[in-house]
C-alpha cells in the first residue's frame, strides 16, 4: 500500500494567514483527495486534486479558499487561505489505487487558527 | 447527498465486553468499507463488504452487510484497550467518490 507523508503535521497560525501542506506519496497514484476533519468527527471531501488540470471542488468549498496543485503522480498541496478560526481543523490527504478501491491517508495537518 | 449515519456516536464500555456499531443509509452502496481511526492519525481500513449479507471476521471484529446493501455492523467481541478510536464507515457506489459516515468513537476502560 501507499505510503503517504503529509507536512506539518500541527500548526498554529494567525488569522489573516496562509498554510500551505504538502503531501508526498511513494508510488504514483492516479487519484489523490484533501478532507477535512473537525475534531472528533467525519471526514468530509474538500476537492479531488487532478493532475495536470484544476481540482474539483466539492459543495461549499471554493479555490479561491483552498486552492490546491498536483504537478505530478507523487505530490500535491492543499492551501488554506486567509485563515479564520473557523478552519481550525485536521486536513488529511488521501489516495486511492483503483476507481473504488479502499483510500489510504497521510497522517494529516492538525491546524488551529487563533 | 447518500447520508451514512452511524450509530452509537460515543461508546465507552468496560474491557472485556462486547459492542456493535452501526452504519445505515437509506441508499444502496456497491461496496461498503469500515476505517479506524487513531489519534495523530489517519484512518486505516480494516475491512471491505462487497455483497449483500456477506459477513468478515478479523480477529475479534465481526462485519456484517446488510442483504439491501444499504446498512452494515460491526461487532467487537471481548474488546480491547487497542480498539479504542474513531470508526468510520464508508460507502461506495461504483466508480464515485466514497461517502463517509458519521462516526462512532469508541473507548475502552482497562
């Protein structure tokens, strides 16, 4: 299975800031997801990082807010723009071998926005 | 939106006992996934059901899918320390994107 190392593991940041997190997979994969995660719930789909085109963003997420970038197989980021506290939360890349197969997570992004 | 609504939401049983979780939906899933989550972490797959009444068993966890494909348990036996954390079920429908469900946080007091 994939092996998924996904950077900083915690922040803390200003409001008004910007965190960009990286996620690095050791093999190549064709489709890679960034979620959210409010603390001690479900996950919930931000966008589907696409390579070589733009993201797909799901309902109430927008690029402007989280814009995302996959330059290849192996590496994609997700930015959290102008931050609130309302986006304290753990953001988690994912990806998946196969169209419906099981997904594997990095160890996701604990940010806290004061 | 296919809602997964898991129940219970928190669970907190003594070491020893047994428990089930629940995972419903009014919507058929192609194949439904059980993760667990650990704190620090990300979720990990424990187990994928595939067909309607097929039931897992991993260790002392028990899965089961329900016959309609629209609801499936789990079913912990003599539980652990270790198997406290988050589980997470989750259903596929094809090739389209997997719906999480709400969660059940699970402790177990040694």
């Amino acid at each position: 299975s994939a092996v998924i190392s996904q950077k900083p593991s915690r922040d803390i940041c200003q409001r008004g800031t910007s965190l960009t997190i990286q996620c690095q997979v050791d093999s190549q994969v064709t489709m890679m997801f960034w979620y959210r995660q409010q603390p001690g719930q479900s996950l919930t789909l931000i966008a589907t990082a696409n390579q070589g085109s733009e993201a797909t963003y799901e309902s109430g997420f927008v690029i402007d807010k989280f814009p995302i970038s996959r330059p290849n197989l192996t590496f994609s980021t997700l930015t959290v723009s102008n931050m609130s506290p309302e986006d304290s939360s753990i953001y988690l890349c994912s990806v998946e071998g196969d169209p419906g197969s099981p997904l594997h997570f990095g160890n996701g992004t604990r940010l806290t926005v004061t | 939106t296919q809602l997964l609504e898991q129940s219970p939401q928190f669970l907190s049983i003594q070491e020893g006992e047994n428990l089930t979780v629940y995972c419903n939906s009014s919507s058929v899933f192609s194949s439904l996934q059980w993760y667990r989550q650990e704190p620090g972490e990300g979720p990990v797959l424990l187990v994928t059901v595939v067909t309607g009444g097929e039931v897992k068993k991993l260790k002392r966890l028990t899965f089961q899918f329900g016959d309609a494909r629209k609801d499936s348990s789990l079913h912990i036996t003599a539980a652990q320390p270790g198997d406290t954390g988050l589980y997470l079920c989750a259903g596929a429908q094809g090739n389209e994107k997997l719906t999480f469900g709400t969660g059940t946080r699970l402790t177990i007091i040694p």
